[in-house]
C-alpha cells in the first residue's frame, strides 16, 4: 500500500475508532484531554502498519499507553474498536492482518516486564481479584494463527465468545472479518484442508441470535 493512500486509511479510521471510544464505558473516562495525542498515536501506527508492515512495531501507541498507564483490558477495547474502524474501510485481507499483527506486538510488549526486569504493575483497579488476574487477549499470531492467550487454534473457543460479544452477535461485519481472516490463514496454512479452514473460521457461528 502506497504512502498516500495509507496515511488516508489511518486518518479516517483513528477518526472513527475515536468516536466509538468515547461511548465506551471501558476507556472514556480515560480519554479526557488525551484525546488528540491518542489520534496521533493510533494514526502513525496504522500508517506504519498499512505501509512498512515489515519494520511496524506501533512504538506511537505502545508509548502512549504505558506513558498514561492504561490497562490491558483498555487496549483491547481500543484495539476493538480500531480494527472495527479498519476493516469498515474495506482495504483488504493482507492490510487487516497487518493491522492486527501490529497491534498483538503493542499488546505483547504492553503485558511483559517492565524496563529494567521484574514485573509490570497491574493497574486495573483496587479490587484484589482484578490485581491478581489478567485475562488472556486471545489474538491471532500469524503465521501459526494459533491463539496469543492459550495458544490453541485461533479463534479459541474463548475468543469465540468474545467475538459475539463484540460484535453484538452474529453480524455482517463479523462474518466480513472472520472471512478476511479466513483468506489470510489459508494463504500462510497452505496445508490446511479449504473444508476444514472454512469450519474453523466460520462453521462456529450461530445460524441465528438467541
């Protein structure tokens, strides 16, 4: 993807990414007066996601978030909302998986030890229980496609039930992302059976909403 046309995408999607966290009851309290650094941030990641994917590493929005001590269950609601944002912009399979990589390295580096050893604090509040557990993203990791959290084959079933969830059900978006992911694993699985990455991707899904 060209530069220009990339610098576009990443504009129009921190735009809207943007407008649905403010309506997040996850993070928006946490975007008061942070909200045009955070459009920076996710601009120049995506931007560098969507053109140079070989050297992405989204140090914008990694910087961003340890800087303001977000949580990880506030990334994954950015991250949400952004690949959302992404996918709406309908710039194909390779540049989602792109996104999406990028965005598991921000996470992977969010959730490891903090710089000169030991382990990063857990910020998610007072609540013991909160302190003392920190729920697996669920991820995709390309090329394996096995699952960041409990390395099984993506999606896991945990992250099955968080797709639902996210997507209000089984939509049109959701299916339109399960499909690009779909494209993608078959392209880096090339022995998996077309039949069998069909029902892994999207044989899950319910036939109808409960």
């Amino acid at each position: 993807m060209d530069m220009a046309y990339a610098r576009d995408v990443a504009r129009r999607a921190a735009a809207e990414s943007l407008r649905q966290l403010v309506d997040d009851h996850r993070v928006a309290g946490r975007l008061r007066g942070n909200e045009s650094a955070l459009s920076v941030a996710v601009r120049e990641t995506l931007q560098e996601a969507l053109a140079h994917p070989s050297r992405a590493d989204g140090h914008a929005l990694r910087d961003f978030c340890q800087r303001r001590e977000w949580t990880l269950d506030e990334f994954d609601a950015l991250g949400h909302h952004l690949l959302t944002a992404v996918l709406a912009q309908r710039v194909g399979v390779e540049a989602l998986v792109r996104v999406g990589a990028a965005l598991t390295r921000v996470r992977q580096r969010l959730a490891g030890p903090a710089p000169g050893g030991g382990s990063r604090p857990d910020r998610r509040g007072r609540n013991s229980a909160s302190r003392h557990y920190a729920p697996p993203a669920h991820l995709p990791v390309p090329p394996s496609w096995r699952c960041s959290g409990c390395a099984a084959a993506w999606p896991c079933p945990t992250k099955q039930s968080q797709l639902l969830v996210e997507f209000g059900g089984t939509t049109a978006a959701l299916a339109v992302y399960l499909g690009a992911c779909l494209v993608a694993a078959t392209k880096d699985l090339p022995a998996l059976p077309p039949a069998q990455a069909r029902a892994r991707f999207l044989g899950w899904l319910p036939r109808r909403r409960f």
